[in-house]
C-alpha cells in the first residue's frame, strides 16, 4: 500500500483503494454486489449472451464506483488519479524503489 493509504501496488502497478470512509456494512454490501457481478460476467460468457455480459459488466461498474474504486476521486486535496499506472512512473518512484530494492 502506498503510504498515503490512496493505492494497492500489484506487480508494480496501482490500483486505487476501497473509500475508507465506508462502513463496513456498506463496504460488505458493495463487494457483495461486486462478486455477484464478476459471476454473472462468467456465466453471460459461458452461455454466449452478450446481453449479459454487457449488463453484468455494467454492475461490476457500479459497485467498483460505490467503493471508490472508480470514478471520482475519493481524496480532496487535489492529487491526480494515478488508478493503473506503473508506480515507477508516478510521485511514487522513490517510495517505490525503496520498498522493492529496484534501482531508481
């Protein structure tokens, strides 16, 4: 986790974090919504439907947003999204680079 608590790093990359000022049962209830999505994707492909796969992946939109996961930002003090880039390239390079002992 980057120290700001904003992003995950994944094989160098950042992936911005759940809202930290969701409840846990909102939270619970969203990554709930969240899998039920992702399943349905699956099954809308397994079964050749388009339709749902379209609908399906328009859930998994939704309930990625109400985490905070897309979208708006959930930080205010105007720092950019940097949901995807490779840390190396981001503010984060140093921090990065000291985490994993990468040259910088």
């Amino acid at each position: 986790m980057t120290p700001d608590g904003r992003y995950l790093v994944v094989r160098g990359r950042l992936w911005r974090r759940t809202r930290p000022d969701l409840g846990s049962a909102a939270r619970d209830a969203l990554v709930a919504a969240l899998m039920d999505a992702r399943r349905a994707v699956k099954a809308g492909k397994a079964a050749g439907n388009p339709d749902a796969v379209a609908q399906a992946r328009r859930a998994v939109d939704a309930a990625k947003r109400g985490l905070g996961e897309r979208g708006p930002v959930w930080w205010d003090d105007g720092a950019p999204d940097l949901n995807r880039h490779m840390a190396h390239t981001t503010p984060y390079a140093d921090w990065f680079a000291r985490e994993t002992g990468a040259a910088g």
